[in-house]
C-alpha cells in the first residue's frame, strides 16, 4: 500500500518529470535480463537458423511496397545472375552469426533441393541447414489419394534431405523442425509408415505446442496445481509421439482502444514460474531424453495482405521480449520466422525499414548463447554509440507518437553513454524536449518515450528526432535518418522505421528539392554524393517510389514511355499471355519477376510478342512494364491477348492523355494500364559515388510527401526530412478516435487531409472510376483481384458473368448498371480509418435482399450497407479480442423501393450513425472505434463475419449514378421525446 | 498540479453525492436470461413473449404479451433503504400500454410489494419515460432493503424496451 510519505515523493516525482518533458509523455525503460533455464538441452549452445522463403534478391516486384530488402537487384532477376543473388544471402547470413538456414521442404521441395545444393558450395561454407516441415493436416494412413499422395510427397522430402551433406544432425538423427501441425493420429501414422520405410529412426518430428494456461495466470497471476499437473500430462503425452516441440509461449490479443492494435502479449512470470520449470521437470525424465525444444522468433508482421497491423512490431520490443522468454527455456533451436518473407514483411535479413537493426540484435543474442563477449559490427564507426531509434513511419490523429532509443551492447566492459532527446517537426521547430537518458554500453536497454500527440496535427506534418549524445567524453548532436508522418484521417502504414545510428549513411553532399508546376507535377531535384559507392538513390511519395536515379543499363526514361502493366483473373489459373505494341519498332518488355509475377519471355517472337503459353495467375497474372520510343509513338497500339478472350488494344495516344485506364476481355480477366513518370520497378544498383535525379512527376496522392533515399553499396541508409506539396491555409474540425482518451474527440487538422472523394461517373477512362481528388481513390470497374483486395478473398460466385458494370447513357449522364454480380472495387484508402459519410444515389430493380457497400474482411470498422426485407440495413465491424471479426448490425426501418432513385447515405461521426433514404433518417448511437482499413465493394460480397444480422444477400441488381465518400461526419444525436410520469 | 488534482477530486465528490447510476444490465447485451451475463428474468406468472433485437446500435428487448394478465421482465436486486430515492427511466416505442414498476424485497429477499409509475399508453414513436421512485417506509417483514426494476405490459400489448437507467439520488 502506499503511504502517505510514498505518496508524495511519487507525486513529487512526477512532478519534476512532467515539468522535464510534459504531462502527456510517458517513459519506459526496459533491460534484457538474459536469464536462461534449466531444461536439458541437446545442442551445445541454443542454434538459431533462418527461414528461408523462395524468394530472391532479384524479383517480386510488385508496384508497391510497405519494405522490401535492403540489397535488391532487378539485374539479377534474368535466370544467368540469380548465383550473384545466392552469394548475396550467404554474405548476409554470415554477419549473423548464426548456425543457418531453414526451409518448409515440402512446401517447396524444388527450393529446398536447391538450398540444399548450395549450402555445399563454397559461399555457403560455415552455414548448415536445419530441416524444416511444413506439416499437411493428414492423417498418413493412405486411405485417400490425398493422403497417399501427402505421404510420398513427405517420403521424397526426408529422404532428399537425409542425402544431404550439410544438414543439421542432433544425436546422429536429422531434426525436421515443424510450421503448422497435424493431428497426433496423423503424426502416429506417419511414424510408423516411416518405421516400415526404414526412415524413422533418422528423423526427428516437431509437434506445435501452445498451452491453454493464458486466461488462468492472467485472472489470478498464478497456476493451480491441477491446471500444471493438467499441462505436464499435454507434454507427455506430445513427447510419446514427437521427438521435439516447437513451442509458443505467449498469446495475441486487440486491444481494441489502443495503439498497435493486434500484438503477442508475453508473461514472463509465467515461464519463469511455471512453465520453464514444468518443461525441465518432464525433459529431465530418462524417458524422454534426447527429446528437443524449439521456438518461432518473429519481430512483427506489419503487412499489406491484411492492410496493416498482424501483428505490431513496437519498436523492437516484440522481437526483444519474445527471445527474452524462449531464453528462460534454455531451447535447443530459434528459428527465424522469416529471413526473406518479402511480401509478408516479417524479413530478418536486412531490409530498407529496418536497416541492419535485427541483425544487431540476433547477432548479439547468437553470440551471448555461443558464450561470446558483445562486439561491434565489422566496419562499425566506434566514435558513435551502437544506439537504434525506432519510430513508426506514420500515425494518424488519436494514434500517440512513440519513439524507442535501444543501446545494443558492443562491449563487455562497464561504460556508459549520456542520449538527450528532443522532437521537432518538419522544419526543425522544437516539438518536445525529454531529459537526458543513461545507457549502459553493456546492457541491453531500450528506453521508450510515447507522447500524446493529438494538438501536433493542426500545424505539424512530420516529427523528426533529434539526439545530442555524450559518448567516449565527447558531445555531438545526430539527427536520425528516421520520421514519423502525421496523417490525419488514416495511416496505412504501421511499419516501424528502425535505424541504428551506426547504419546511418551522411552524404558528402546533398541536394534536394520538390516544387509544384502549374501543369500539377512537381518538378523533383536531388543529389547525393559521398565517398561511399551508392546503390540507389530514390524519392518517395508517402511509402512508394516516385522516382528512382538509372544506371545505364538500357532502360532509359529519357528514350521511353513506360507503361505499367498488370493482369488479374478471378480465379487461380494457369492461362497463356501476350503483349507486344503495333505500330512501332524499338518497343521494351520487362516482366517484375518470380514468385508472383509469372515469368514471361523476354524474347520476342517473330510477330513481335512477348509472353508465354502457360501463365500462373494466383488472382494476379503477369505484370510489368512496356516501354515505348518517344520517337515512335504516334501510331503505337498496345495489344495484350489474355487466355481465350479477345485481344485488348489500347492506342498509345489515347492513354498518354488519360494515363490510366482498365478493361476486362472477358472470362473475369482484368487488364489495366497505366503510364508512369518513373520506372516502375526496383532500382538497380548504381555503383556510382555520385547520383542524381531530376524529373516531373504527378502524384497519386491527396498529400503528397516526398523525401529522399538512398542506400550505399555497404547498406548504410540515408533518409533526407519530407518535403510537403500543399501547404496548410486552414485547418478544419475532424472526428477522431483518441487512443489516450479512449473516445471520440474533435481535432483540428489541415482541411486538405479530408478528402472529399465525388467519383466521377464517365467511361472517359474505361473500367476506372476516377475522382478529382487524388488518383490514390480511384475506384475499378471489377477487378481489384490483386493480393489484399477484397474480391480476390471473398465470395464471388465462381460463375459470374462479368465483372464490371456496365456504362449507361442517361439524359443528364452517365450511370453504371449491375447485373448478376458485377461491382466496384475501392481500395484501402477510400474508406478513412475514422469517422465518414458515404452518400450514393442508386436504383434497385428488385425487391431482393442484395448487399450496397461493404468493406472487406469484416475488420474493426469496416462499414456495411446492404438492403434487407426493403429496409436500409448497416453493419460495423466491432472487432474482437482474438483474431476473429465481428459485426455490429444496425437494422434501420427505412424504406428502400425497387425502380425509384434514391440518395442514400450514412454518416458516422464515431459517436452516432445515421442513415438516409431521401433525407429521411434514422441515427443511433454508435461508439465503436475504427481500427483498420481494408478495400472495400460496391455492389457484390464477400463472406460476411457472424453479426451482420442478416443471411447472406445476393447481389446489387440496379443502377448507380453518384457516389462519394466524405472522410468526416457530423451527426446531431437523436431528439429523443421525454415523458415524465 | 496539485490544484488540478485537488480541483478533480472536488468535482468527482459532488458528482458522487449527487446521483448515482445503479449498473442493472439495461444496455441488454450479454446472453441468456438471469446472472451476470443477462441480469434480467421473466415473470412466470405474467408472461410475455421475449424477444432480443439490435436497435439503434443497441439492443432492445421486446415484450409481447402472452397471458391475459400482463406480461413482465424484472432486474437484478439493488440494495435500497426506506426514504431512498431512484429515478428510473427508460425508451419505448409499440403498441399497447407500459408501465414502469419498482419491486421491493425484504432484507430475506422475499417480495414484500412495489411501487409503480402510471400506466402510460405506446405508440410507434420511441418515447423517454422517467419516473422518480421513493421507497416507502413499511416497518417490519416487508421494509424493503433491495428493489428490482419492473417492466410491464399490460394485456394485449407488445413493447420495445431500450436504455433502462436506474439512477440512486443519495442525498
């Protein structure tokens, strides 16, 4: 209890910091204890490997990116240079300092054969490979062809991997460390099919293991010795069937009013306690001696599959107090989820956000459990502390600004180094001054400072750090290479920006500019020159590359058009593809490569076509660029034939003034087009000490943000401050979610960075639907087939007939008619992560139950209109504390007649929502906070979550001739009539 | 600082003196009938036919009655003392007539009687009722130390039920 003594020295206390650094920040320090366990290890030291994904450092180029690695070469994306690639990844791992790598062998047997092969070529020496199994959900009893067809498949893989020369051995038996699980009944049968193939006793199967004790320790803060006894019987009877675990010991939760929405929570008291000792306890048993223990280390999954936070990254807490835990287990194996994950986001090699930051950190942790002394990195400048600031790269108003400061020890010896911090934004206006930290060179200490910056948004656009550092006796001052974007109605980025300082690159010389033309481009300069060898030089639009600085290497924007070309099917398919431009000579082709981009020929053939008869489309087809002379142009027709449908053609002329358009041949083909300023596609490397760009570009963007990038030929990453486009003349009311007050509360913001999106109802540019607020709302006509967009997860009827709506002629327009399934597909950033009004003018033509509007995925705020038993019917997704989505139903009583127009619409101010048919509403109260964004459809569905409050609806059958989507609301709550009794 | 707390603490002290909102399940969320997750019960005698709806981003409970003699659903006990003051209010809209009861209970929780507001008629515009309650004094078995809410329908009628506060005055 506190006394009345303790009591005021708190206070006291809080007094003097809040009076240090303000009443709204809040600090955090937190030292890894480094404590390891008991339990009888098998291994002599805890070996930690990488998985390996089949992904290169040459391809997967994907017109857009929330990271991607720090080391990619489109060069090496031609078949002949893919061994430079491989080099590059046993370069990398080595500075790692780890045992190896790791690959879900049957998933991907012809990788795993090739990792294989390589791991016994020279650049993989000093490197083994731990096998790895992605187990199938089988039951290994050859009572189905499945099943038969699941166990030679496994067959094939163990007895690859046991030919191997390189491979991990653990008690002269060969580990296949598990992803996933089976049933038990399944693994039993596989043993003793194995038994009969005589591979059993060579091998070693790993069993997922997760322990249902969460919601005990956190009611109570303990075990009940029943629940322990309940557990060690779990353990024992896993290990009569497997030879080893792979071990979860945390759990996910939302939390729902927060910040970093999705996260593992970790309760160290409870290894500690616990479960560490329960697990020596039944390890120890002779019985089950020789049996392993291994984890999953992840650092985040910040990801655009799921449009955002899968899991939040927290500076690099996440990746900390995870192996903090695993390490009270003393495992024998870690295993990195993923090296090279790149389209999921959760790489350990190094990568543009993350810097060389993970590997600090693992090769630290790698060599505390091999029993070696912190060091510094090869190369690294000793003048400056091994100090990483993390931040995230965007939040939006309500969301707090946090910054993470981490000392990663290089030293043994005792020392300490002095950090000041201070915030500022954009222009170096200070923000926030903190007090002065002390980090101890030998202790891994992250100090945490996360302040509430709700007022920052009426005049703040960025907030930069700023760090005067007393180290080895002598002060500087260092401004990270790191930002954090102010967004107002959503932040589509939750990616944390981490940087150690010693990563950092300075330019001898730096140069840049970005000012707008009366045209509506900008006209963008920048230059960067060192002693250093540069790899690339870009600069980015918000999180996407506007414009790259070219080797010359052929493909010269100064000589061509590039035109960005993308094809989607509805369904998975393998499907021939074409294109080739008529009309001209020098014409280019360059495909954005494996493993999701189907590899198309880069030859042409005698007609002039490039492509290939036997295309994979995993809903996304071939895609890339095709690049037209600038001095042959003029009659230039691009014709791309997709599958059975007929050829496409798209006369050059006509997209150079529309810039963008789309078609769907039929067959649910889409194909869309879109000329670019800039080479759409990872830069190659410059090896020049000196670069520079100097282009026009128009963005796609509501706020356009630019800031320069470049990254050395050794990896060290230069990020210049954002230059802003639209400058704030005024400032207007905007609804927000606040995470520090956990309600709706009103903020001043720039009055540009709420959109107002009106589409544009015309065939002008084919299945687009634009608007004249930025291009990054643009809607499609169908389509959005590609990863993450609604469509291509949802239920679409497998038979639909078409996927865009049709183009009608009315007397005072255009509408679009929908028939039998057709619809628009927004994307993310249409629908605001906040408050919003939705407003359409729409016929129906029957009385059916069909959906309106609906965002996808059914994710906390996902907003849904729909007709039901001719009522207007909403829904809002409430979210949940697990992993599953909800919906919220909002039955309204107003009306919806079939065959009469109607303006519809919906506004939700987060803390009322109202419907409109005609002007006549309905609100209801309504407090549920958005905290995801997802695309979202007009017209069609996908699979709704439970809640929704109706049976699935078909279709929108009708016509729509307006629709816009303001991201603000206001909303008067509801008169209501009293009576008093 | 210290005058922003001690400020704080003021108001949340008249706050506390003034009124207190009695936490009874009113919102209808949560499933089931009776005990934590659904604090309300039906009347075995007075029945209505109970039926749970989202309305206006919440939950209505719609009573419909069955038997001839007036349907009703009751609360949670709320510990009351004699002289007590309560206002009880509540949404409806529907057909028929409500009326707005509080139940009392010995300190045994034996039924030991009830006060009710008017019975007011109910139309299809949803409509705030308020009725402020004094617990009478009744000496002996029946002194009330808790009350129920009630919610009645009388014969014949079917209504919505939305938003029931009970608010303690604790002067």
């Amino acid at each position: 209890m506190m006394t009345a003594k303790s009591a005021a020295v708190f206070l006291f206390s809080l007094a003097v910091w809040a009076g240090a650094a303000g009443a709204d920040v809040t600090r955090e320090e937190y030292t890894s204890p480094l404590e390891t366990g008991t339990r009888p290890r098998r291994t002599p030291h805890t070996l930690i490997y990488a998985r390996f994904q089949p992904y290169d450092l040459g391809g997967n180029y994907r017109d857009e990116w929330y990271d991607r690695p720090l080391f990619v070469n489109s060069l090496w994306r031609d078949a002949s240079r893919r061994g430079e690639s491989w080099k590059k990844e046993a370069e990398l791992l080595k500075k790692y300092e780890i045992a190896g790598v790791t690959v879900l062998g049957n998933a991907y047997a012809s990788f795993n054969r090739e990792v294989i092969a390589r791991s016994e070529q020279g650049d993989f020496s000093g490197l083994d490979v731990m096998a790895g199994l992605g187990w199938p959900r089988s039951e290994f009893d050859g009572k189905t062809p499945a099943s038969e067809k699941l166990y030679q498949r496994m067959v094939r893989h163990i007895r690859e991997t046991l030919d191997g020369k390189n491979i991990l051995h653990i008690d002269g038996k060969i580990p296949f460390f598990c992803y996933g699980g089976t049933t038990d009944s399944g693994a039993h049968n596989l043993r003793t099919r194995l038994k009969k193939d005589g591979l059993d006793s060579r091998v070693q199967l790993f069993a997922p293991l997760w322990l249902n004790v969460y919601g005990e320790f956190n009611n109570t803060g303990k075990l009940s010795q029943e629940t322990l006894k309940k557990m060690e019987s779990v353990l024992r009877e896993k290990l009569d069937v497997y030879d080893g675990f792979n071990f979860t010991n945390c759990f996910y939760t939302r939390n729902l009013r927060g910040d970093d929405v999705l996260g593992k929570v970790f309760r160290p008291e409870l290894d500690k306690k616990y479960l560490a000792p329960l697990f020596s306890k039944v390890y120890a048993d002779p019985k089950y001696r020789g049996k392993l223990l291994g984890f999953t280390l992840d650092h985040g999954y910040i990801g655009d599959i799921d449009n955002g936070v899968n899991q939040a990254e927290c500076g690099t807490a996440v990746l900390r107090r995870q192996i903090d835990t695993q390490l009270l287990y003393d495992p024998d194996i870690i295993s990195l989820a993923e090296w090279n994950e790149v389209n999921e986001n959760t790489c350990f090699q190094p990568t543009l956000t993350n810097s060389w930051t993970i590997r600090r950190l693992i090769r630290f942790y790698a060599r505390f459990l091999k029993g070696l002394p912190p060091a510094p990195c090869e190369g690294d400048d000793l003048s400056i502390p091994d100090l990483v600031v993390s931040v995230r790269w965007n939040i939006q108003a309500g969301e707090e600004y946090r910054i993470e400061l981490l000392n990663i020890p290089d030293t043994p010896e005792e020392g300490t180094y002095r950090v000041a911090l201070s915030l500022t934004d954009e222009n170096g206006k200070l923000l926030r001054k903190m007090g002065e930290d002390t980090f101890r060179r030998n202790k891994l200490t992250a100090v945490t400072y996360k302040v509430n910056a709700e007022a920052w948004h009426k005049r703040v656009r960025a907030v930069i750090p700023q760090l005067e550092i007393t180290y080895k006796g002598r002060t500087f001052r260092m401004e990270p290479a790191v930002f954090t974007r102010l967004s107002a109605v959503t932040a589509n980025n939750a990616k944390e920006l981490r940087l150690p300082l010693r990563d950092q690159w300075t330019p001898g010389k730096f140069v840049f500019s970005a000012l707008p033309r009366p045209d509506g481009s900008v006209r963008i300069k920048a230059e960067a020159a060192g002693k250093e060898l540069l790899n690339s030089l870009e600069v980015l639009d918000g999180k996407f590359t506007a414009v790259s600085a070219w080797p010359e290497d052929g493909l010269k924007q100064a000589d061509h058009y590039w035109i960005a070309v993308k094809c989607h099917r509805r369904y998975e398919t393998i499907m021939p593809f074409r294109i080739r431009v008529a009309g001209t000579g020098d014409y280019r082709w360059r495909p954005w490569g494996r493993p999701y981009c189907s590899p198309v020929r880069l030859e042409r053939d005698k007609e002039g076509w490039f492509g290939s008869p036997r295309c994979h489309f995993w809903h996304s087809g071939p895609a890339g660029m095709v690049g037209i002379p600038k001095n042959d142009c003029e009659n230039a027709v691009i014709e791309c034939v997709i599958g059975n449908t007929p050829a496409v053609r798209v006369p050059f002329a006509d997209l150079r003034k529309k810039r963008v358009t789309a078609a769907e041949p039929g067959d649910c083909v889409q194909l869309e087009l879109e000329l670019r300023d800039e080479l759409p596609d990872h830069p190659a490397p410059l090896n020049s000490k000196r670069a520079a760009i100097d282009a026009c570009v128009f963005s796609k963007m509501n706020d356009p943000m630019y800031s320069v990038l470049a990254v050395t030929a050794e990896g060290k990453i230069f990020r210049s401050r954002p230059v802003f486009i639209r400058k704030i003349e005024r400032t207007a009311p905007l609804r927000i979610y606040s995470t520090t007050a956990k309600k709706a509360v009103t903020a001043e913001v720039p009055a540009f960075q709420i959109p107002d999106i009106r589409y544009k109802f015309s065939p002008e540019y084919g299945n687009i639907l634009g608007n004249d607020t930025a291009k990054e709302f643009d809607a499609t006509l169908g389509g959005g087939l590609s990863r993450g967009q609604t469509p291509r997860r949802g239920a679409l009827p497998r038979d639909l007939p078409q996927m865009a709506p049709i183009w009608e002629k009315t007397a005072d327009g255009y509408s679009l008619k929908f028939t039998g399934g057709s619809y628009l597909s927004f994307p993310a950033a249409a629908v605001p992560n906040g408050a919003f009004t939705l407003e359409m003018e729409l016929k129906t033509d029957s009385s059916a139950n069909q959906y309106l509007f609906f965002t996808g995925q059914d994710r906390q705020g996902a907003v849904g209109l729909a007709v039901v038993d001719g009522k207007l019917h909403g829904s809002y997704g409430s979210g949940s504390t697990g992993f599953g989505h909800v919906l919220t139903a909002l039955p309204t009583d107003i009306a919806v007649t079939p065959g009469v127009w109607h303006t519809v619409k919906v506004a939700y101010d987060l803390e009322h929502i109202r419907f409109e048919v005609d002007g006549k509403g309905q609100t209801m109260p309504l407090t549920l906070r958005p905290a995801w964004t997802a695309p979202s459809l007009f017209g069609n569905f996908f699979t709704p979550a439970s809640g929704a409050g109706f049976a699935k609806p078909g279709p929108f059958t009708g016509h729509l001739r307006k629709l816009r989507i303001l991201h603000n609301a206001k909303v008067d709550p509801p008169k209501i009539r009293e009576v008093k009794l | 600082m210290k005058k922003t707390l001690l400020t704080l603490f003021s108001v949340t002290a008249v706050f506390a003196c003034a009124a207190a909102e009695v936490d009874i399940g009113g919102d209808f969320t949560g499933s089931g009938f009776g005990g934590r997750g659904f604090p309300w019960y039906t009347n075995s005698v007075l029945k209505a036919k109970v039926t749970r709806h989202q309305f206006n981003g919440g939950i209505a409970v719609e009573l419909k009655e069955v038997s001839d003699k007036g349907g009703q659903i009751y609360g949670k006990p709320v510990p009351a003392a004699p002289g007590e003051r309560f206002t009880l209010s509540v949404q409806a809209k529907g057909k028929g007539t409500g009326r707005l009861e509080l139940l009392l209970y010995n300190k045994e929780n034996r039924y030991a009687g009830s006060v009710s507001s008017a019975d007011f008629p109910v139309t299809e515009e949803m409509v705030k009722y308020t009725k402020e309650f004094v617990i009478p004094s009744q000496p002996g078995a029946k002194e009330p130390a808790f009350v129920r809410v009630g919610l009645f329908v009388a014969p014949g009628g079917d209504i919505w039920f939305h938003k029931v506060s009970l608010v303690q005055d604790k002067k």
